[in-house]
C-alpha cells in the first residue's frame, strides 16, 4: 500500500471517494449525486488530502485533514475490504506526522445501516486505543449521532 499526499484531487478521484463514502458510511449520510460530494469537498479549508492505494494503484482509504472552528480536523474512510488490517493506523501515523492537534467527529452507536444493509460499526474503540480522547461534545442531528475526539501531539 501506498499513501499520496495531495492537496487538489482530481475527478477520478473525486468519484472513487464519492463511492467509498456512500458504501461505507451510515445511508443516512449518503451523498445523491457528485455534485453534492464536491460541494461537500469544496467547503473544506485548507484540505490536505491522504490516499491509500493498492498494488493495484486503486484508492481503498482516504484521509483528510482540515481547518474548522480554529481547530485543524481530520476524517479517515477505509473500504471495509481493508479493515483490520492495520492501514486505518497507518494513515493516522501519517496525519500525525504532519498535525499537532486534530479534531474529529465520530458515530457513537452501531445502529444505523450502510447502503448494503450491513450495519455500519463505530470506529470509536479504534480511536481510542490510538490515543485519541473522547470530549463531552456531542453532535445530534438526524443523519448523525457523533461525539468530539481529539489528540494533541504531547
């Protein structure tokens, strides 16, 4: 596997993180069309895009990092085909090495179901082994339940 590290992605991209988002994330928060998840991507300051590829050269993760409300963000998407396997922590070391604070919102409960009716599992566990601490802040709307981590390079 290798990680790229852009800050413009190109259309192919777009598209192939655009399907990932809708296959792996909750159905609730599905995008309907590109159009959509380009907006999406456009209001993303100062983004600074990591890819994870295949030997294939086909994009299995995505991670992203962000400025928002003063505070310098983070999402992370694997295709579930890769989970487990240790390349979620891979790109987090990586977002690490270039981030002394990063923010993050994260789905709380194992309720909702992705677009194959699978049930979509909370990557909470997952921060926190990684050393990222779970806030009081909580995010409530109805697409999302989501609480605030953060980590600071100490």
């Amino acid at each position: 596997m290798l990680i790229q590290h852009i800050s413009i992605l190109n259309t192919t991209q777009k598209q192939t993180l655009f399907d990932i988002w809708n296959a792996e994330y909750p159905e609730k928060l599905a995008y309907q069309n590109i159009a959509a998840f380009e907006e999406y991507l456009s209001k993303l300051n100062s983004a600074t895009h990591f890819l994870l590829y295949d030997d294939s050269q086909e994009i299995k993760g995505w991670a992203c990092t962000f400025d928002r409300e003063s505070e310098r963000w983070f999402l992370i998407i694997l295709n579930s085909d890769i989970h487990g396997k240790g390349y979620g922590k891979q790109l987090l070391k990586v977002l690490k090495e270039h981030e002394t604070h990063l923010s993050g919102w994260v789905i709380d409960h194992h309720h909702d179901k992705k677009s194959n009716k699978e049930y979509y599992r909370s990557p909470l566990d997952f921060y926190t082994k990684c050393g990222f601490l779970v806030t009081d802040t909580k995010l409530k709307t109805e697409k999302i339940s989501a609480v605030k981590i953060v980590w600071d390079k100490s």
